[in-house]
C-alpha cells in the first residue's frame, strides 16, 4: 500500500498536535476490560447514596450500583471516595473511568462531561401520610406544611403553594421531621433524601410523596468521546430496570420504588 507525501505529512501534523481521529482513540471500555478494574468514583459523607458503615466500608444506593455494573462487566470495582467539588476533575484527570455519586445533569456540566441515563431519583417534593388526600399544589389550600428554611424545596414551595397554605419554616432538616411527626403539619417539603431518613426510622406516620416540587434525577458521569463505556453502562442500567435490580436497590435505601417514568 502507497501512502502519499501529503497524507503522510497530514497524518504527522495531526499526531504532533494531539488531533487524533475519534476513532483511532481508545474507548474507556477497552481499558477497562483490559485491566480488569473499574475505578468509579462514590460518595462517603452523603446517606442514603454513600456513607461509611460500621465496618469502614462504603455503603449505599450508589455504591450498590457502582458494584452492579462492575458486576455486569465482569471487572472488580474499584471504589474512589470523592466530594461534591472534586468528582468531575477526578473523572476529567483520568483519576476515575465513571462517577456515581448523586451527579445530577444541568447545561454546564453537559460541556464537559457525559451522562448516562438516570439511575436513581432525586427530587423534592411534598410529602404525607397515606390518608393525606393531597396530589397536586392547589390542594395544599388552606393546609399547614412544614419546610427546612433557605432551603430549595422551601424556595419552590413558596412559587406553587396556594395564597391560603400556611408555611411553616423550621431550622434544619431534623426540625422539619419532627414536626411532620408530632403532627404539628399536616406535610412536608423537602426531599427524597430526608424522607428516606425518616422512613429508616421505622415511625407510625409514614411520609409518601403527593407530588413533585423539582425533579433532578441521578446520572452517571463519564469523560466525552468514550460511545463504547456509554453504551454499555446504559444497556447495564437499562436491564437493571427492567429486571427489578435497580428496583430492589431503591426500595432498599430510598424506601420507595423507581419513579414508573424514570
């Protein structure tokens, strides 16, 4: 085979200046099958998607799923604790080849990254017991409903609750569930996160969501222009659905079912 001078001296240019055709690169995929290892980065300071258990080990929805999809892969996972501030950089730096770490998606965050589809939900929303017959904004008239201050789903409440709804603002979280509780509201806002920390609690009132204030729903990162590892966590994601896994691990830390439209 024939090469001409200008193709070759084409072909050095692009080399020397780093501008590889997208498919001469290395998928992440191909490192990873062949090393075996999967490095993901998790959360550790953020129940019920990752903490630290009694035995020092990471626990929690992310890290369930981290595991499954080295499971599927058939590679060991490797599991790198990161902040809220340092999870992108780690995956941008090469220090991880996927976050799964509570990452929600939003238009910056697009310039740099990847996402999967959604692997676990994440929103805010109002929340009551069973016979609270509550499941749109307009019927919390005349209600009284508990909210952590300054927080977002109090910001959100104050846009769709109706003139009449009595919003009762308390100072954190725990403040919040208390008084959901003791009965001294009738619901709550907040979020899935808090209310699957009172559901651990195992109490006789049980908050299940009448409706959604903001949804921002969990996906996992990965670096751009890696189609092959994008493709494959989805298809893994995709059969978790639809074989009950993904479920399972929702009920598990969250206390509650897949969102039927994730």
């Amino acid at each position: 085979m024939s090469f001409s001078r200008r193709s070759i001296i084409a072909a050095c240019t692009a080399v020397a200046l780093g501008v590889i055709p997208l498919s001469a690169r290395a998928d992440g995929l191909d490192d990873i099958m062949k090393a075996g290892v999967i490095k993901i980065a998790v959360p550790q300071d953020f129940p019920p998607f990752g903490s630290v258990g009694p035995d020092l080990k990471p626990i929690g929805y992310d890290i369930d799923v981290a595991n499954l999809i080295a499971a599927k892969l058939g590679v060991k996972a490797e599991l790198v604790p990161v902040s809220s501030a340092n999870r992108i950089p780690y995956l941008q730096t090469k220090k991880v080849d996927l976050v799964i770490s509570s990452l929600g998606k939003n238009a910056e965050r697009e310039k740099v990254i990847d996402f999967s589809v959604a692997y676990a939900p994440f929103f805010n929303g109002v929340f009551g017991p069973a016979d609270l017959k509550v499941s749109k904004a307009e019927d919390l008239a005349g209600m009284t409903v508990g909210v952590t201050r300054g927080s977002v789903e109090d910001l959100e409440l104050a846009k769709v609750a109706p003139p009449s709804t009595e919003i009762k603002r308390y100072e954190d979280n725990n403040s919040t569930i208390s008084a959901f509780l003791s009965g001294q509201v009738k619901a709550i806002a907040t979020g899935n996160v808090v209310a699957a920390a009172i559901l651990a609690r195992n109490p006789p009132k049980k908050p299940e969501v009448k409706f959604l204030i903001k949804n921002s729903p969990c996906f996992v990162g990965l670096n751009k222009d890696e189609p092959k590892l994008l493709a494959k966590v989805d298809s893994i994601l995709a059969a978790a659905k639809t074989d009950g896994a993904l479920n399972a691990i929702a009920q598990k830390w969250l206390g509650a079912p897949l969102p039927a439209d994730m």
